[in-house]
C-alpha cells in the first residue's frame, strides 16, 4: 500500500521570505489519506502524543495560553499544524531557544501543506522536522503509518524515530555541534538586541557584527579591536607579570625554568609553596598549586612541560582565586571561582559524587554550558593521590574535598559572583593590568583573602591575565547576580551613536532590474560611495567585477555584506532567490518594484501574474520602518503591492499627466515624495515643490528618449537614491555619464554600429521586454531589415514559447529562433518547434524563419546574413560569448563574414 504521508519539497528560508521574515524552514507534506484524518478522529493520538513529549501540553497555539494545542486536537487540527509543533519542541528538548512556526495549506492542492518552524541551526532544524513526522507517523493507526520523501530532510539525525529521549539527546548532539559556545552566543543575542546583523563566518564561532565597511567580528571574546601584541604578552606569563611588576601592581615573584634542576634551585629561592604552570598555557591546564616539596615539584614540572617547553614556578599567593573582566577599560564583572569539588555524605565514594554533580542539567562537555563536567582522567587521579586520596574514597559527612588545583570553569569548578564587593582599589589594579597589556577584553586573576579590602592591605595579587576570557561564569554564576556582560563587549564595538550597518538598496520586478541596480550604483558612486552590486552579468566590488555569472540571488548578496571594503550595497533581488531561501539582508533601506508581467509562471507554484506580485512584495515588506518603499504607479499590480510595503512610499511614473491626477497626484498634494517624467525631464516632487532633475535626452541609456524603459529605469533610480538623501545635482551627474554600453551595462541595450549594420545586444527574455524593445525598433524601422535572435529558457511553458514566437512574428522581418546553453530538461531543438509554430501561426512566411540550437551560431548566422541598413537584435543568455562575438564581427573586414558561405549553417 502506498504510504499516507509524502514528503513534497523542502526550503531552508536564512533572510525574510513569502511567510515570514525571520528565518524559518519549511516542509511541504502531502498527508495524503490523512486529510481524512484530523486529530479528533484518531483515537488516543493526542495522548499518546503529549506522553511522548509532555512539554506540547504548555504550547499555546492560536489560543495564546498553554494548553491552546491540546485543545486543538481535541477539536480536530490536520496533522501538519501538529507535526509544526512537535519539531519546534523536540528542538527545545535539545536546547534550542525556538518558538515560532506556522502552518499553511497550499493553494489548489487538497492535502498539501507548507509546515514552517523556526531554527537555531539548519542541521538540528531539518533533523527536527523529519524527527517529527517520524514521531507522529508512529503514533497512527496501522494502516494509516508510512511516510515516503523523507530523505529529502537529510540524515543527520538516525536514531530510531520511536525512542524519543534517544532522538532528543541525538538532536541535542547537533544543537551543541553546530551551535555557538556560551561566550559567543551571549555577545551575539546582544547584537540581534541591538538590531545588529550577525553573519557566521565559518562552523567555529567566527561570527560577523554589521556589515560592509561597518562590519565588526569576533570570536568567543576575542574581538576584532584585541591587539595581537595584548594577545601575545597575556599568552607568555612571565613577560606579562614583569610588565605588571615594572608598573607597581602586585604580582608573585617567579622564574622561568627549563629541567629539573632549575627549578627546584627556583623553588628553594622562592620558598615553599610554589605554583608551577606552563609559559603559555590556557584553562588552566598543566597548572599545579600548593607544591610543597622536590617529590610533588618534580610531577608538577612534568605536567607543565606536557603543554610548554618553558615552565614557570611562582610564590604561592594566599586567599581564593578571583576572575576580574575588564572591558574598554572598565571593570564590568568579577567572580570568584571555586575549585571542583565534592561534598562527603559519608556513603558514597568519591567517584560516586563525582557522578552525581555531573548530573546538573547545568554541566555539559567542554564549554558547551554554563558548567563543565568533572573529568575522571590521569590529572584528577594523580591530584586524589597528593592528597591521600582515591576515586573510592569515602569522604566523612560534610568534608570538601577538592578535585583540582586549578579554580577554572574548563575543569568543573564554580563560580560566585563577587562584582558588588569589590574594593574600588582592586578594581582600579585590573583595569591597570589589562591596559597595560593592551587588552580590550581581558579577565584578570587575581588571588585575594579579602576582596571587600585593598590587596596592598591584604597581600595577594595578579597571577594572570588572559586574553580571550570565557564569559560563562558572569552569565551564569553558580552564585550570586548574573551579569550582562555582553553589552559592554557590544557597545565597545559599536559605541552610541556609531551604525553597523551600510544601507542596502534592494531591487526587484519582471524587466529592468539590472539597468536601476547599475544606475543606483552610479549614482551613489558619484556621492562618493565605495559600492559593492549584484546583478545577473555578477558581483561587483568598488567598480570591478569579482564574480562572474548570474549573482541575483541570497548568497551573492551575503558575498557584498561580507566585504569589508563597500560602504553601499545594490542588489538585483530575483524571484528565485525569494522562492528558494528568501532574502540575502534582513532588512534594507530602500527596496524597489519596477513592474510585474508575465515571466516564469507555472514555476515554484508561482501560476499567475498575482502570485508573481507577491513574490516580489518580499522586498518592500522587508524595508525598515523609516526607509523608502519605491512603487511604479504606472503599473497595476506595482500598485497593489503598496497595501504590503514597509516605511515611507515613493512613487514612480513615466506618465506626464500623472501628477496631474490619480493617486500620485493625491500623494504630492499630501507632501509625498514621487519621481515623474514632465516635459521630456525627470522631475522629484517632494514636500509640495518640484525639482528638475536632468532631461531625458541627456541621459545617454534612454538613445535621446527613445528607449523609454531605460526612462523609466533612470527615474526608479532617481527615486531610490533621492529618498535616501543623495542631491539632486549628484544625481543628474550619475545619470548623465551612466551610457547604453557593455561597460556601464553589460547585455542591456548595448548598441554597435558596425559595417553599416546596428546591433542592438539586449537581455529581452520576456514578453514585456521583447515588447519595450520593440518600440525601440520603430524608430529604425523603414532603413532595413529588422533581424532578431530569439530564445526563452526550457523552463518556460508551451504556451509561452508559442506566444514569444507570435510575439517575435509581429516584430521582425526575418527571425533567428535559438536554444539556451542548458534546455532545463527539454529536448534540443523541441523550444525552437514551439517558437516557429507560434511564428506560423500568425501568417509569417516560412522563408523568414530560421532555426539554430545554438546561440553562438545562431549570432553567426545573424551576422553574417546582415547587410548596410539592416538593425540585428541579439538576446543572448551567454552575455560575455556573444558580445565577443559582437566585437570580432566590428573589427574583422567584412569579407571576412559576408564572403562566407551560408548555406551550411542555415537550417536546411
């Protein structure tokens, strides 16, 4: 029998997307038979469900309270809606803060729906959602079990779906694996706080702050403003105590050994107890205190070595081990640190103990929680023995005893908060300490009987400064207050009043999006910007192209957002990019529709122009609250979408008459901002006065006017840049030397006149471009033959490419149809069929059609066919190829094509 549930699609969304804007994985699950089946008429399920995960009892679903989902099922819900439940616990089972999900049918398919959930990582995140089918699949019916797709979901997680507290601790394995440590994790739940974007940089805890020119980065504590110099004296102890020293702060006198024999020689100079700790070793390790004589020193010494070939043996400070952090120069948080230790009962054995404190939810492995589990290995062995003791040692009632020489968290021990009690002096020598070595984050250690009194009273001092602290024990403190210890970190990179962000215009429509990015682009260069753009010709970096190819989606986006050299970005927002993992930013300040027609439709469950439109509202429903939503008031569907937009709208029209009456009229008698075409200029009404902003015909991209689509592209780009407050003048220049060229342009209406011939190389993939095109083509029309290359994707619908055909029949007199690079799963030669049918259908003779598979050929046979008069329009995919093509037929001798023999190369 074939199985209920079918995994349809999945989609991980990073940036804002159709159904929300916060990073969200969806599942699409046909449930098959199962749409017969809503909760309340599968006996015990919701019981079973709540036993398997208690926790689904307090969620409170569309109710608001706990209980709602119970409820719920008991009133009847599909299983998807519980399935969206169920992974977003099995992920707060594991330790993953998640809580939103939403569930959606999908339209015209009975049965389907989009499960959406949040995530703290992709990897936990999707092995959650296939837990969660698996879960629930289980808790059916017999005859209603069986899910099949589910490998679309990945195999992270594969432990058996019906052991669910095996499934747990397995997701909970990946939530820690792919997750952030503590430190890490505070300072950036600081950033988001803020509003400040945060990128990972790598699968560690390299982790971005801003974007662009006004990015930050850190890792764990270590920030991008820590000196490397600061690092490197903090690292090698003995060099940073005698820093300390030379400035009159209390640190213990020591040396540096290298065997045996110096050491001990230093340690009777020293005078018993000593500490020994390696040169340059962290969390303690290799650290041996209250060394006492030759037999323990020799060990200790052994211990360091292991970690550094240099040692350091000290004077053993009185008092307890005390963690001073220091930020910016200022002291944020102190906490005093105690040793791993056990408690007798006199019952258990210490190994006995050991296990039971390791059982606090709050300990896990390493620094993976607040607390680090006590290690049972030759170290804690070797220190039980020192002090006469042994894993099966059965400590008295009450008697401590300690586990380790070292206080450190990495070793299992616990911390007090102290911050409050701390004596001004004391704070004043670890700001000293950590400036000295040049640390802008610095946990500083001091040993202290009293930290209420000053250590010039009390003897003690500073053992040790550390670069990079961990953050754990002010976060979390076994004792005493937690303390946001992020904030200062955070607000020492981006102090009041700095930004963390480069503005981000964002671009989308049917036609047009490449040119307004590359206008936009100009323009902001003119005012001085270091921009970073995105476009279907590649990503573009302060003037020069660094990646080659089609870069109008996310990823291409997060390549600009990355880059420490741009002070703007300008992106081409594609609707595949939307569909597949939504936005590349999480928010911009300008976010523009050009207009929506009729292009990939029957694709991604996007049927209609309608459903188009709402892809393309993602853009100006992700626009800050005081950015600018840049609409075309000329189109229908561009106008619709104002209801969704986000911050301050601006309109565009090429209308003349439209600031004369409708809604833009309306909209500059309330003080709006609109950008119009009056008397053949561009003009920028704005709070109730009108500016000129440059004539149309002095805009070299519009051919004198002429190409009105590229009209309407340079006052899209005047309205996005004049809504962020460039200067009108800085606009008029940008667009005044912004030309129809490969260079300022590449495959947008670059036109060669060469041998008589005009070429025209424009990226005309659609109806409504081919048709802005052709009003173009009117004004040559009558000098000679009107020739053009045509080709749509393999991805498009018969009908489309039968109506290109028609389309193309009405346009030129003589038509090359030709096939792109990669057929999308269409057979070659079956896209021209299509086309030339469309062509026929309308009276076109025969003769006049042409048929090529390939592009390269097909711009061959063009040009070789033209004659003196004769215009050649070329819509190429492969942009660069076909340019060259360009390019070589300029330069070459015409002999050179037209002595060439045609024959061969036309279709039969």
């Amino acid at each position: 029998m074939t199985a209920p549930m079918r995994v349809v699609e999945r989609s991980i969304y990073r940036g804002p997307h159709l159904y929300s804007a916060r990073p969200m994985i969806r599942i699409r699950l046909d449930l098959g038979a199962l749409e017969d089946w809503p909760t309340n008429r599968l006996t015990g399920f919701a019981e079973a469900l709540i036993e398997q995960l208690p926790g689904l009892s307090a969620h409170g679903c569309s109710y608001g309270q706990a209980g709602g989902l119970v409820r719920r099922m008991a009133d009847g819900t599909w299983l998807g809606h519980v399935i969206e439940h169920v992974a977003i616990e099995l992920q707060a089972c594991a330790g993953a803060t998640v809580t939103r999900g939403k569930t959606r049918s999908v339209k015209h398919q009975p049965g389907v729906y989009d499960i959406l959930f949040s995530y703290a990582d992709e990897i936990s995140g999707m092995a959650a959602g296939r837990a969660a089918i698996a879960l629930v699949d289980t808790l059916l019916p017999p005859g209603l079990r069986g899910t099949t797709g589910l490998d679309r979901l990945g195999s992270a997680l594969l432990t058996p779906p019906t052991d669910t507290e095996t499934t747990i601790a397995a997701l909970r394995r990946l939530v820690i694996a792919n997750g952030l440590g503590p430190s890490t994790a505070a300072i950036v739940r600081e950033a988001q706080r803020r509003s400040i974007p945060v990128m990972r940089l790598n699968t560690g805890s390299l982790v971005q702050l801003g974007t662009g020119s006004r990015q930050r980065r850190i890792r764990a504590s270590v920030t991008g403003s820590t000196s490397l110099i600061g690092a490197e004296l903090a690292g090698n102890k003995h060099a940073a105590k005698q820093l300390l020293s030379e400035i009159g702060l209390p640190v213990p006198k020591g040396e540096l050994v290298h065997n045996r024999q110096e050491i001990i020689a230093a340690a009777i100079r020293l005078g018993w107890p000593v500490v020994v700790k390696p040169l340059d070793g962290n969390q303690g390790r290799g650290v041996t205190t209250h060394v006492l004589n030759n037999v323990q020193l020799g060990a200790a010494f052994d211990a360091a070595a292991a970690i550094s070939r240099r040692v350091i043996v000290e004077q053993m400070l009185l008092g307890t081990d005390h963690r001073f952090l220091v930020v910016a120069g200022r002291l944020v948080a102190v906490a005093e640190r105690v040793p791993a230790h056990v408690i007798g009962n006199g019952r258990e054995t210490i190994a006995e103990l050991i296990a039971r404190i390791n059982d606090d939810p709050r300990r896990g492995n390493g620094h993976e929680a607040v607390l680090t589990r006590v290690r049972i290995d030759e170290v804690l062995h070797g220190f039980l023995r020192t002090h006469g003791h042994s894993l099966s040692t059965v400590p008295h009632a009450g008697e401590k005893i300690v586990l380790c020489g070292t206080a450190n968290l990495s070793t299992g021990g616990t911390a007090i908060d102290r911050t409050d009690q701390v004596h001004p002096e004391n704070a004043a020598i670890a700001v000293q300490a950590a400036l000295a070595l040049g640390l802008d984050v610095a946990g500083v250690d001091i040993l202290s009987t009293d930290i209420r009194q000053s250590l010039r009273a009390t003897g003690g001092g500073i053992v040790e400064v550390n670069a990079a602290p961990g953050l754990r024990m002010h976060i979390a403190p076994s004792q005493g207050t937690p303390r946001d210890v992020a904030r200062p970190i955070v607000a020492s990179l981006f102090p009041r009043g700095s930004q963390s962000r480069i503005p981000i215009f964002a671009i989308t429509g049917t036609n047009g999006k490449t040119t307004t990015v590359r206008m936009v682009a100009k323009i902001l260069g003119a005012a001085g910007y270091r921009v970073g753009f995105t476009s279907t010709t590649g990503v573009y970096i302060d003037g020069h192209r660094q990646i080659e190819g089609d870069a109008s989606g996310p990823k291409s986006a997060r390549k600009v957002l990355r880059n420490p050299v741009i002070d703007a970005a300008v992106f081409e927002t594609a609707r595949g990019g939307i569909l597949r993992e939504g936005l590349g930013f999480d928010a911009c300040d300008v976010g523009a529709v050009l207009n929506v027609t009729e292009d990939h439709l029957g694709l991604k469950g996007v049927n209609s122009t309608g459903d188009l439109a709402r892809v393309k509202s993602v853009v100006v429903e992700s626009v800050k609250r005081r950015g600018h939503s840049i609409l075309n008031a000329d189109d229908p569907l561009t106008v619709a979408i104002a209801r969704h937009a986000r911050g301050t709208i601006v309109w565009f029209s090429g209308d003349s008459s439209a600031v004369e009456r409708g809604p833009v009229q309306r909209h500059i008698a309330d003080g709006g901002t609109a950008v119009v075409r009056c008397a053949d200029s561009i003009v920028l009404c704005r709070d109730g006065e009108r500016f000129p902003v440059i004539p149309v015909d002095q805009i070299p991209a519009t051919v004198g006017g002429a190409a009105e689509f590229n009209v309407l592209n340079a006052l899209a780009a005047t309205a996005m840049t004049a809504a962020y407050g460039i200067p009108v003048l800085v606009i008029a220049a940008g667009l005044a030397s912004f030309h129809a060229s490969f260079e300022d342009s590449p495959g947008r209406l670059n036109i060669v006149e060469a041998h008589g011939v005009t070429i025209i190389v424009d990226y005309a993939h659609n109806p409504a471009a081919l048709g802005a095109l052709a009003k173009l083509l009117d004004h040559y029309r009558g000098r000679g033959r009107l020739m053009g290359m045509i080709g749509l994707p393999g991805d498009r619908r018969d009908s489309d490419l039968r109506d290109i055909g028609a389309q193309a029949a009405g346009i030129f007199d003589e038509i090359m149809f030709r096939e792109g690079p990669d057929g999308r799963g269409r057979e070659a030669g079956t896209m021209n069929a299509l086309m030339a049918q469309g062509a026929l259908a309308t009276g076109k003779d025969p003769a006049t059609i042409h048929l090529l598979v390939n592009e390269a050929d097909a711009t061959d046979f063009c040009l070789k066919r033209a004659r003196p008069g004769d215009v050649v329009v070329l819509t190429p995919t492969d942009i660069d190829g076909i340019w060259a093509r360009v390019q070589a037929f300029a330069s070459a001798h015409p002999n050179e094509y037209w002595g060439a023999t045609l024959t061969q190369m036309a279709n039969g």
